[in-house]
C-alpha cells in the first residue's frame, strides 16, 4: 500500500471525526459567522462595495484558523496515545501529517463556500470578485496555516502549553495581518513590520481577489510565499513530529518555528526594500475609504 | 558441501539488551529467544522492564546496547516490511472517541496488503453488536477486545501483548484467556508481558522472570515451578506480629518472610508446620486470623530468587 493510498484512507477517518466533532462547527462555521454578520451589520449602511472587503477578511481569519484546530487535535491525539497506536501499523508521519491538511482544506471548502453564498444572499454582493485567485488562496493559504499548526503541535509538550502559543500566534496573526484592522490604518513602521506576517500575504490577498482589485502579479506573490511557508512549516514539521506521549520536544525545536518563518521573513524583506506592497494596499484602502459615506458637518 | 544444515534463528531474538532512562537503568543486559508458534512470557513486576523490552521489539524504543531481531529484521530499523509482519495491543494506547468499532477496525486493516476479514474479527471477538459503537462508549474488556482485534488485522506472524488483561475484572480476564488460548491453537507466535502468575501459568509454553531489568529465570511454567518442588506456601494473618525469627524455625520451614502485615511461610512439611505453628502461637498467646495454603507457583520462584512478592 503506498503513502498516497495511506494519506487517502486516513484523510476520510479524519473528515469523518471532524465532521462528529461540535467544537470544529462553532469554531469553523458559527464563529466567522458571527464576525460576518458583525462586520456586514455594521456596515450595513455603506456601499456594498464594501462587503467584499469584510468577505475578505471573514475568509482570511476562516483560513488562518486552521493552524488552532489541528494543533489541538494532534497534541490531544498524542496525549491520548491515539498516535502511538498508528506508529505501530505501517503509516509513517507523512501521511499522517499530509491527511491532518488535506482532510482541513475539504472541511475549509465547504465553510468558504457558505460564507461567500451569506454574503450574496445577506448583503446582496453581486461580483463574484476574482474567483480563480480567490480558490487558489484559499487552497494553498488553508494549507500553509495547517502546517503551521502542525508545528506548533511538534514543538509544544502539553495541551496548555499548545493552547498558550497558539494565543500568541493568533494575536499577531489576526491584528497585525490586516484581516481585522486594515494595516493602512498602522503608523509606517508597523505597516512595514506587517510585511513579516505570515497571513499578511492570505489577507491582502484575499482582500484583493474578493474586491477585484487584485492584479494577477500580485496574487502570483501572495500565493508564493504562502506555498514556500507551506513546503517549509511541512517539512520542518515532519522532521520533528513525535508520536510518544512521553517523547518531549527539546528546546531547541522551538527555534525550528521560527525557521518556518524564514519564507516570510525573505518575502518582508524583500518587500521593505524593493516592493510596492504597502502603497498597493493603501491605495486600496482609500479606494474603500472614498466609497463609504461622509458625516454632514455640523450645522452652525 | 558440508553437510551442516544452517540453524534457523528464532522468530524473537533479544541478545544481551541494554536501555537507561536518565540514571535509571530500565534493562541491563536482557536475553532470550522465542521459536515461531511459541507464546512466551515476561513474568516480572511493575517497573521490571517488561514494557521497554516489548517496545524495542515492536520498533516504539531504541536500545542502548545489544540485538533485538523479529522475524530476522531489525526492530529499530522499522520499516514497513517489519510492520506488516507483527501485530500489537500497547500497555497504554486509545483511538479517537468518535471512532466506532467497524470503522477502526477497517482503517487499520487498509494499511497492510494481507488483510483479514473484519467482519470474521468482530464475529471472533464478540463484537458484532458494538460493531457501530463509539470508542467511547465501550467497556474496558470491549476495548481489550478491539485492541486484540486490530493486533489481528494484518494476519501477522507475530503478536506482542502488552499486559493485555491489566485493569480487567476477572470475567473479562479469563474472556481474553480464551482468546490467547485460541491463537496458540492457531500456532501464532505470541510474547506477552504480565505481572499475573495465573495468566503466565495458564497461557505461556515458556516463561521468562524478569526483575530489575534482568531476566532471573527462563523455562516452562512446570520448569520454573519445580525449583519451588516439594513446597507448600502458607500465607497467614495473626492478631499481633510474631516474635521475631520464631516463624522461621518452625518444624518444616524453608523460608519465612512478612509482606503487608502477612506472613509467608515456605515449608516442605506443611502439616507438622501448622502443628508447631498452633503450638507456637498458644505459647506467645497469639491468635491465628487466617491461614491459607497454595501449591507451588510461579509467585513461590519469584519470592525464592527476588525476596518479594510480584505485586508489591
């Protein structure tokens, strides 16, 4: 039996856990749920250009949550001695690290998919914004923040010590990648620290492919550094998967997390010195700005 | 040509095994061979060394220093090949919750390409009716039970079970008896680790004593019990301690030693023994609570080589 055959078997049982599982529906459906209905009510009055934009982020933060689910999942299948029970059969932790990816990009599809179809129905969008880049997005973007939860499972010893990093993460994931707080609203230096952030690229992305403001250069982009953060967060995580309960991560491996980073680090770099993004993202954003409706002045 | 037919190595070889955790040396120097169609046992009590010694052998653990071989291959080495030949019920292990009793029993038979039938292994091990349970809501003994099952997915050549009946109630215990019993008919190679003379007496065609990460004695149960040949073991409770070193030199007695407030008394004459023993209880005015008398067992070895008992 080979490892694609493996990878197959083990996906399914794991869709089919996800899908008995309540938690992976709050967390997966009703919470980005709440958030787009949040966003889109309170924008209600404003164009409906707009609500593409919190389209754009309501998929972003869908995407980037699968880094906490899967993290979770590994660490308690691993505290639990479920692994220790896999590593005795013939799977090797490819397949079981690739069928965690696989089987959370088939739960993501279906979740965008209802998301976008909210938006059309409830706010009446009618551009399907850029479809083909928005797909790509979510594929590659769902997989890459996946393996970014599959490290984090490696590296951490406990559920709460898994729980405390994945906060970490998430702060800096949801705040400085523009998914909630448009990163043109930063001071300068900070915008030019975003550049770092990982799901940066998924937000801008995303923003841009479901505004259709997105030239295909810049999706190109995006979807570069995400798969690179993808081939290295998967690999790195492969080489420090640990399937004993007792098998501690050292603490050299943590550092293996910011080796993950290395993708993006290049990409911020790169992009502080020589790329457009920042100015792509603020001319964006006053785009947005002009649509929305102005305050009368006071009446004297 | 010589002549000489090449000797065939044993299914299991494990040859001089070392393996510390920290300081704590977990086995020092274990050996032993098991021939195909065997069930072996490693005998010993908790913290002796049995479960590292499994694990190496299943490929989980790595030792520091000798040979485990399986089937000819190396354990450590494990590859899939190796995988594919063995099957296992782990000392502490689960499946996820939500995971009913058909479901994993086919997902672990679709890793290997010899597969046996799973509705034949739910009919085997009377789990038919649980076949669309959750995990979770199984007994301890339906989980054993399913554990034994999976053990058996691949049709393998040899099963490890490690203290498969631990934690069970004795009717489940005796359930997974009869289903050892049945791959020993079927001559499946078996090592099993245990700390329950009666499951190492009923199920084992031989019997490896293992203590401080040493084996201490090897043979068949009727081997091993024979150095205890011609012993009666009297296990008694009295009122009040007895005065020191007067057990021991009652008519009879071999060997006297206290474990948990009783006395355990090896005589080779055990009814003049319990004659002195009234006589001598009546002289310190002690009162006998209870006396319990056993035959020779694979306990009465262990507390003849080690001073304490196995399950201390």
């Amino acid at each position: 039996m080979g490892i694609v055959s493996r990878t197959w078997t083990l996906t399914k049982v794991r869709l089919l856990l996800a899908l008995r599982n309540r938690a992976f529906f709050f967390f997966s459906l009703i919470m980005p749920m709440i958030f787009l209905f949040g966003a889109g009510g309170f924008l209600r009055h404003g164009p409906r250009q707009y609500i593409p934009y919190v389209l754009g982020a309501v998929l972003t933060t869908t995407v980037m949550g699968s880094f906490w689910g899967l993290s979770v999942q590994l660490v308690s299948f691993r505290e639990q001695g479920i692994l220790r029970r896999f590593r005795i059969a013939p799977v090797g932790a490819g397949p079981m690290l690739a069928s965690s990816i696989i089987s959370n990009y088939f739960m993501s599809i279906p979740v965008v998919l209802f998301e976008i179809f909210v938006c059309r129905l409830a706010f009446h969008v009618r551009d399907w914004g850029n479809v083909w880049a928005i797909i790509l997005l979510i594929t590659v973007g769902s997989a890459a923040f996946s393996a970014l939860g599959l490290i984090v499972a490696s590296v951490t010893n406990t559920m709460q010590e898994t729980q405390m990093i994945n906060n970490l993460i998430w702060m800096g994931l949801i705040f400085l990648s523009g998914a909630t707080i448009p990163i043109a609203i930063f001071p300068q230096w900070l915008q030019r620290v975003a550049l770092f952030i990982p799901a940066q690229y998924l937000a801008t992305g995303l923003e841009s492919a479901t505004t259709s403001m997105a030239t295909y250069y810049e999706v190109f982009e995006d979807f570069a550094a995400l798969v690179m953060g993808l081939y290295v967060a998967f690999e790195i995580s492969r080489r420090l998967f640990r399937w004993e309960p007792e098998a501690k991560a050292p603490r050299s491996a943590k550092l293996w997390v910011l080796a993950a980073l290395v993708p993006f680090l290049l990409f911020g770099a790169w992009e502080n010195i020589y790329g457009s993004r920042l100015k792509t993202v603020n001319s964006h954003f006053s785009r947005l700005s002009l649509m929305m409706p102005r305050q009368s002045p006071p009446a004297h | 040509m010589t002549g000489i037919q090449p000797v065939a190595e044993p299914i299991i070889l494990v040859e001089n095994l070392f393996k510390n955790y920290g300081a704590v040396e977990a086995l020092r120097g274990v050996s032993f061979a098991v021939e195909e169609g065997e069930v072996f046992g490693l005998l010993g009590p908790n913290g002796a060394g049995k479960t590292t010694t499994i694990e190496i052998l299943e490929g989980l653990r790595t030792s520091d220093r000798g040979t485990a071989r399986v089937c000819g291959l190396d354990p450590e080495k494990t590859g899939e090949r190796f995988k594919e030949l063995i099957g296992a019920v782990l000392q502490s292990t689960s499946l996820p919750a939500k995971l009913r009793v058909k479901e994993a029993l086919e997902l672990f038979a679709n890793f290997y390409p010899q597969r046996a039938n799973v509705d034949q292994l739910l009919r085997r091990f009377q789990l038919e009716e649980k076949s669309k349970a959750f995990y979770s809501e199984l007994s301890g003994g339906q989980k054993q039970r399913l554990a034994l099952a999976m053990a058996l997915v691949n049709d393998p050549r040899v099963v490890f079970l490690d203290e498969p009946t631990a934690g069970l109630d004795p009717q489940v215990r005796r359930e997974i008896y009869d289903i050892i019993e049945e791959l020993k008919r079927g001559k499946k190679t078996v090592l099993i680790t245990t700390h329950y003379i009666e499951e190492a007496e009923r199920l084992c065609d031989r019997v490896a004593i293992v203590d401080h990460g040493r084996v201490i004695a090897l043979g068949t149960p009727r081997e091993l019990k024979q150095k205890a040949a011609g012993m009666t073991r009297l296990e008694i409770r009295l009122a009040r301690p007895a005065v020191n070193g007067t057990l021991a030199h009652l008519d009879g007695v071999s060997d006297c030693r206290e474990f948990d407030g009783a006395y355990i008394l090896h005589s080779v004459r055990a009814p003049q023994t319990i004659v002195a023993l009234v006589k001598q209880l009546e002289a310190e005015n002690n009162e006998l609570q209870s006396l319990e008398m056993f035959s020779p067992s694979l306990e009465d070895v262990f507390i003849e080589l080690t001073g304490r008992r196995l399950r201390e």
